[in-house]
C-alpha cells in the first residue's frame, strides 16, 4: 500500500528556477490531513485496483487543492497558514502568483500521468471540478457584498468551493479501478455530503472549538461578519428583538465583546443545534451511501473517516 | 477552413457567475494577432489534417495566452493591454488572480477536447510548455536584480517565455495531422526559431520604432533598464568610455533625455545591426527549415508570416 505522505514527500520541487519551485516545496510540505488524495486511494482499494494506478490522480487532486489555498491567501490577505507565513508574506505576492500558476500546471503534469485508457474521463472531470471551484470561490466573494444571501444559497457555494473536490476525488478513485457508475455516483455523492458536513462544521467551530484545540483563534467569522451557515441560520430563525440585537452587534467593531454578544445570540436563538443537526444529517447520508457499496476494509477505512471528521476539533 | 476570430468570438463567457467570466470574455475580445492558434492551424493543414481536429488545441494555446498576459499584467502592475485597461484596474487585483485561474482551466478544458488518441501526448507538451513560459518568466523576474545577465542566459529566457508557445503550436498542429515525427521537430525548432526573431523585434522596436505606427510609447525599456538584447549586446560591445557613458545613463531616472542618451549610445557601439542580424539570421533559419516539409499553401502561408513578422511595425 502507497502511503501518501511519503508519495508527496518524494516530489521533487529542487529544480530551477529557485523563485518558482521552492514556495511549491514549501506549500506541500506545510502538512494537512492529506484527506483528498486519501479519499482517492480509499475508493480504488474499495474496487480492488492498485493504488499505483490511482496516485498520480490522487496527487494532481492534492496539489491542486494547495494551489487554491495559495492563491486564497493571497486574495484574502492571510499572514498564516497551518502555523507557517503564508508565500507571500514569506516571499511576496508576485512569487505567491506565479508559484501557484505553476502548481496548477503540475496538478495538470500529474494528472497527464493516468494511464491512457482512463485519461480523458479523468481530465474532464477534473476540469468540471476546478471550474466549480473557483465558481465557488467567486461566489465566496460576492456574498461579502450582499447581504441577502439565502441559506440555500451558502450551501451551493460550499458545495461547489469545498465538495466537489472530495466528490472528484473519491468518484475518480472508483472510475479508475473500474467500478460501476452507479457506485462512481455513490461515492461522488457521498463526497459531496461529507464536504458540506466539513464545511459547517469548519463554521461551527469558529464559534464553539476548544481553543486548545483548535488551532487558531475563536470567533474570526464573528469579527468580520462572515456569512456562514451559523449567521445565516441565526438571521432566518431571530424574533424581532433577536433580529435588532444581531444588527447591532454586526454594526460593531471586531473584538472580544462583539465575539461574547453574536455567541450569546446564536446561543438563545439555538443556532449550534441546527448546525449540529445538518452536520449529523448530511454524515449520515454520506454513511447510507456507503452501504450500498462492496463493504471490505477500504469502506470502513471510509466510514471511520466521515466519524472522525464529524467529530473533530481542528 | 476554420475562421480563428470567428471560433474564439463564439466561446461563451456569459456565465454565472459574472465576476469569474466577465473579465475572461473582456481579456479576449481586445484582439491580438491571434498568431499561435493560427501557427497550429497552418501547420495542421500543412499535412492535410482537418481544422476541426486542431481547433480545441488551437483555442487552448490562444486562452493560455491570454491567461499569462492577464497574470502578468497583474505582475507588473500594467495598466494598459492592447489599448484598453488591464483586468486589474477595470475590476481590481483578486479578480485579475481569479479569473486568470480560470482561464487556465478554460485552456485545459478546450485541450480536451483534442481527439482521443492524440490527446495523452498534446496534454504532455502542453504541460511541458506551460512550464516552461512559467519558468521564463520566473527567470525574467530574477533577471531584474542581477548585473551579470550573459547574453546566452537572456535568449534562453526568451526561448522559454516566448518562443516555447509558437513552437509547441506548430508542432501540435502537426502532430495532429499525423506528421512525421521528423516534421513535428522540423516545425518545433522553426517555431523556436521564429519566437526569438520576435522578441528580438521587440526589442529593436522599443527602441527604434516608428512612435506613429508602434502603438505604445518609445524608450520604456530604456526608462526602467529592462535588460534587452539591445542593452547587454552595447554592454558586451562596449569600449571603456562607451561603459563609463552607459553606467552614467542607466543611473539617471527615467524620461526623454536618458531615451536620447542610451540611443545615442547605442547608435555608436552599432546595436542595432546586431539585433536586425540576429533577426535576419533566426528567420533565415526557420525559413531553411520549411524547405524541409511539404510544399503546398499552408508552407506558403507560413513563410508569409515570417516574413511578416520580420518586418513588422508594431
């Protein structure tokens, strides 16, 4: 069995020139769950194809998801990124953008190395999903913009900026072991589910993450306003009073007192509950999914992943 | 025969959502010569291939240069592309970043739609070539802070940033149309050939343009000390007084008496001669090389566009 990590690790990013490579070397070696290309060995192991001819997929999908994060930074201004400068900071902007065009490429070099028979499908859908992506990213932005994005609206956007990507990956681990359409289906939907459940939990614990725990400071959606399935749900579910008191706080400057106000209100209107619940709702569709397929060790491998996403801390 | 204008026009960006889009359709609807869609062209019709074959890699090469254009404009803080106001300064810089992403994903999605049997290879060389303009370009950034730049090294970038694309348009084109592979080389090498010939003649008319028919102002290479093939052939060329007038010149700021001075300069170390030898000899040796293929309209054709370009006035 490929082990992920050590397949990145053995990337080789020394070449020249040092300006474009090195921030790419940099990024991928800053860590990360690894949970796309692991998504995308766990389907072909459940088909029983070998995991050689799933890695240079699996890596094109991991490097790509690094692409967006560098260029995400770059757009949102982030100084760090899993405890590191981010390239930009540590290098600057110019070399953040060109570095991550170039990422972009090598997920495309990789990807160029799927064995033939299975090559054309796989490019197309990886076009769809990076499209979609960066469809979701632009949508990110333009709801900073409006201040009547519905909740179904929020979980299209996340759908397409977060879930499709795990989707891709676990429906192209099963096309390329050869599974039948409808488990590639299955498996994509069931990504699909589990991208939304990780992404309102990502909401969720900006809110009510330990902060031991989590890793970054508590209540950074709440400082700039962030409209995230916790505000959005709070703003459907407030009473006339509840409704001036989240203007008003929303009105206020970042800090620890408008932090301590919006927490209190999504406590009384009970908006953790209804997050909660759709985290539960869509992990255990992503699990009913799961039984339709071949049930052997990869399944569980992938059952034991959705649970221990749902219940994460960071 | 396939119109090129007329297939780019027809590529639909009124998509949602419009912040992605909207600047991708305005980045190529300002024009351009269109010449590396119409390179794969000619030299697919060179070998009897059908325009249709080509077309989705035609469009590929042409959106990715685009895509690079926009980025770098972004890069270098440009303000104006072909007449009209960069992406960056129309919308602003995240969604010059973003879109230019897409671009790119845009050109991967038309490159597969190449036929199936020819589209592992046409991926291979397109990612080798998207590399290697990244690199170019990473490289003419490195340039900007050192004093040492070899003449050698300066054409080396120029054959990455520039001459790469021609090449692997005219190769495509014909790989497409089932060329020899000798063909395939002869029209790579042709492509090299020409790129180096046009960027030479950009920098010649930089310099030495007619301000009336150049399109852009005379001297911004001299104003900022952009290392041409110009300013390190009078480096290299240069006597003791000729050096001690040329570092005076380069220390001056920029405006209409450091253009007077360099030319000056430039005029008696004999620069230009060097750079229209240097032209002369590289379109001599592409047009050497279409001796070598078949001799039918399209090879007519592309003489004609070397010899075009030779003498170009902008």
């Amino acid at each position: 069995m490929i082990d992920i990590n050590q397949a990145i690790e053995s990337l080789d990013w020394s070449k020249e020139p040092k300006g474009l490579y090195e921030p790419i070397g940099y990024t991928l070696s800053a860590g990360g769950k690894r949970l796309r290309p692991q998504l995308a060995l766990t389907a072909c192991r459940m088909f029983g194809g070998r995991d050689e001819d799933v890695l240079p997929a699996a890596l094109a999908l991991e490097v790509f998801h690094n692409f967006t994060l560098l260029h995400d930074d770059v757009m949102d201004h982030a100084e760090v990124r899993r405890g590191r400068e981010t390239v930009h900071v540590r290098w600057n902007e110019n070399t953040a953008i060109l570095s991550g065009d170039q990422m972009l490429i090598e997920a495309y070099r990789l990807l160029s190395q799927v064995r033939e028979d299975k090559l054309a499908q796989t490019l197309r859908w990886f076009n769809e999903m990076a499209t979609e992506i960066c469809e979701g990213q632009q949508y990110d932005v333009d709801f900073e913009q409006r201040e009547d994005v519905r909740l179904d609206e929020y979980i299209e956007m996340i759908r397409l900026k977060t879930s499709v990507l795990l989707a891709n990956a676990l429906r192209t681990g099963a096309y390329i072991a050869n599974a039948s359409e409808e488990a590639q289906q299955a498996l994509y939907d069931c990504g699909i589910h589990l991208g939304l459940a990780f992404q309102i939990q990502d909401d969720l614990l900006d809110v009510y993450g330990n902060p031991t725990t989590f890793g970054k400071a508590i209540g950074g959606d709440i400082c700039c306003n962030k409209k995230t399935y916790l505000l959005l749900s709070a703003r459907d579910h407030a009473n006339v009073s509840q409704t001036e008191r989240l203007h008003h706080w929303l009105s206020q400057l970042p800090g620890q007192e408008k932090i301590a106000g919006v927490t209190a209100l999504y406590n009384e209107i009970g908006v953790r509950a209804m997050a909660e619940e759709a985290i539960e709702r869509h992990t255990r569709e992503a699990l009913r999914l799961m039984d339709t397929l071949p049930q052997n060790e990869a399944t569980n491998a992938l059952r034991q992943l959705a649970n221990k996403l749902e219940n994460r801390k960071s």
